[in-house]
C-alpha cells in the first residue's frame, strides 16, 4: 500500500486527490487467537512493548482518517502515518 500510495500520489495530484497511507498496529484479534493467552493478558503485555503503554482504539484510528480527509491538512500529501502508540519507535 505504501508503493501505491506513493506511486499513484503524482496521477492523482493533479486532479486534487490527495492519497495517504495509515500504518496501525498488527490486527491484535488475530494475534490473539494465535497466542495462548486471554484478551486481558494479551493486551498487558503488548501494551508494554508500545511507548503509550496502552492500546489503541478503531476511534483512535478514525478520528486521524476524519482528519486526513478534513480541509485541516491542506498541504499534507503522500503521507506514511504511523498510529501504532510508538509500538515502532521502541
């Protein structure tokens, strides 16, 4: 998605589509079921690994694609966000 992003930012520019990419965090519904720990423990411990120390939430998420699609970041364009509570940085 990154590559599309990118590549297909230069086509669409022009037209003022503006195409950006979100990386969250892995789909933790699915680490969870491969682990062989409950909901309440899975979450402790990866909450641990990120720098927020928490997990985040799908309103999290949105409320950065409602941003992205606002007129707030008129100059933003191509972008590659990161929302993944610095679960990256570490």
């Amino acid at each position: 998605m990154v590559g599309f992003a990118l590549n297909y930012q230069f086509e669409f520019d022009r037209c003022y589509i503006y195409l950006h990419c979100i990386l969250e965090t892995p789909p933790v519904r699915q680490m969870i079921a491969a682990s062989n720990l409950s909901v309440e423990e899975f979450i402790q411990m990866h909450a641990k690994q990120c720098c927020l120390k928490r997990i985040g939430t799908p309103q999290e998420i949105a409320n950065l694609v409602v941003f992205l699609a606002s007129d707030l970041c008129p100059f933003l364009t191509g972008a590659n966000l990161v929302a993944d509570g610095g679960y990256t940085a570490i």
